[in-house]
C-alpha cells in the first residue's frame, strides 16, 4: 500500500491506461478505519482478494474489468458496496461504516 496523499492514494509509478484499479478508504463518523478488511468479490459472489486497510483507511486493488463487490469487515460492521471497474480508470469507493 502507498502511503496516504491529500488526494488519497498515490498512483505514482503506476501507468493507469495499462490497469483497472479499484481503491478507496474506509471510515466511521468521519475517522478513517485502519485494519478493517476490505474483500473482492466478483460478479458471482466468488472471494477473489483481501487487504487490511491502512492506518489511513485506505485500500487498493488492481482487477480485470467488471463488476465487483467490496465487502468490508470491521468491528461491529460488515458492509458491501458494488462497483463497475473499467481498464484506463481508478475506480474510488468511499465506505462509510454506520456508528
């Protein structure tokens, strides 16, 4: 993981028109979430990956074009976002964990 810019993850070093990326922090009460678990799931519901969020809240994946879920696991929390990720583009999630 890259560490946390005003603009969120750093793409530096990575040539965006050659990956799909999937990337975003998650927070509760507005405070970033670091070691929550943030899972790729794919378009059948198939577990593909999973990184801990940083101390910053923030993930990253880099996956085939498509659809995908993100499930995030946290204390007290299990939510699942959907997301349409496409090769050229850096697909930002903001997950929002309830109080």
């Amino acid at each position: 993981m890259c560490g946390a810019t005003a603009g969120g993850l750093s793409l530096e070093g990575i040539d965006v028109t050659k990956e799909t990326v999937i990337q975003g922090v998650v927070s509760r009460d507005g405070q970033p979430v670091g070691g929550a678990y943030v899972r790729l799931l794919d378009g059948t519901g198939e577990f593909t990956a999973e990184v801990p969020t940083s101390a910053t809240g923030q993930f990253r994946f880099f996956a085939a074009p498509g659809n995908w879920t993100l499930r995030t696991l946290a204390p007290g929390a299990t939510l699942d976002r959907t997301v349409v990720a496409a090769q050229g583009q850096v697909s930002e999630v903001e997950v929002a964990l309830p109080a």
